[in-house]
C-alpha cells in the first residue's frame, strides 16, 4: 500500500483538471481525493497498491485532460487515510 499528496500546477483549473483526476483514479484503482487550492493549483492525495499509485502519478504528469497542462508535479509519500473511493472535494 503506498499514499501520496500531489500538488499539480499549471492550467489546472477551470479546465476539468479535478473530474479528469478522478476519472483516472477510478481507472487505475486509486482511492483519495481531489480539490483546487487557493493558489490556483489543484492538490490531490491518493492511495492504493503500489504499482497502481505509480501508474496514477505517470497519468497525472501527462494531464489527465487534454486541456489543462502540469506544469510542475510535486508528490510527498505520506500515511494512508483509509480511502474506500476517490472524489472530488471543495
């Protein structure tokens, strides 16, 4: 099991960066959620096997939705939270 915060910054928001975030998630098995900060990045905390958290990341850096753009990806590996799903926050 592996848990991670993402900060993802760039054009981010407004773009449907947050339900393309969880739309990846739900593919790639990954629970947590995601909500925009007040800097106009987006933080995002995710968890699940370790395999599928990585792939998570790789598809986050890539910008899950083709018009938002990361421009900087800043992941931390923290403790679980014990997700059972992954959604969108305020």
């Amino acid at each position: 099991m592996r848990a991670v915060t993402l900060q993802a910054s760039g054009r981010v928001q407004g773009v449907g960066f947050r339900w393309a975030t969880k739309v990846a998630a739900d593919k790639c098995g990954v629970n947590g959620i995601v909500r925009n900060l007040m800097d106009g990045s987006v933080f995002i905390e995710a968890e699940g096997e370790d395999q599928r958290v990585q792939v998570f990341i790789d598809v986050i850096k890539q910008s899950p939705t083709d018009f938002g753009k990361v421009n900087k990806l800043i992941v931390n590996d923290v403790e679980p939270q014990n997700y059972h799903n992954f959604r969108i926050t305020n």
